[in-house]
C-alpha cells in the first residue's frame, strides 16, 4: 500500500513523545499500545495518539519525522497545541543576533 503516509506524534504515560511514519496508522498504534511496536513505545506504554499530518509519499514523510524527532520537547508541544506564535518563537535560532530595526 503506497501514500498517503502520515507522521504522528504519540504521548507515552511519562509525559515524553513519539514521533514516527506509516500509511497504516490504525495498525501501527496498535502494535505501539501491544507492545510490538518500537523497543521505546514498549517501555512508555500506553501511547495516546496527539498529532497527525498527512504526506504524500513515504519519502516526504519520512524528512518531516527526521525533522519533528530533532525538535525540543517545547516546540513539539507548540506544534501539537497548533501554538503558531510560540511555534515561530521557538524556531529561531539559538544566539543568532536579532534583525536590527528602523527607528
């Protein structure tokens, strides 16, 4: 079965997340929640399905996860909180100078 394939954001019972592809997510949530899902979901079970976007191929969903895995804890909650302000806040750089302005 080829797209569409949606990367999703699990919250595991100790408050951490989860971020992962599949184009059959139904399916994959069980395996997480059984336990016969990925080695770190099986240590943080049960798993309760916080966010999801959808993408056309499994290539493009797979750069969105490798993207969403490399966020802090906080702008992941932004994201999932569809916080755009904050979403925005958090992706500036760190220490990179302000844009200086007209006064």
């Amino acid at each position: 079965m080829d797209g569409p394939y949606l990367v999703y954001i699990l919250r595991c019972h100790d408050g951490t997340y989860y971020v992962g592809s599949t184009n059959d997510l139904a399916d994959r949530l069980e395996r997480h929640n059984s336990g016969r899902g990925a080695a770190y979901t099986a240590l943080h079970r049960p798993v309760t399905l916080v966010y999801t976007e959808e993408h056309p191929d499994q290539a493009a969903a797979m750069r969105r996860e490798r993207q969403l895995k490399g966020w802090s804890h906080e702008k992941r909650d932004a994201l999932i909180a569809g916080d755009v302000v904050r979403l925005h806040e958090l992706s500036k750089r760190r220490g990179a100078p302000e844009p200086a302005r007209g006064d």
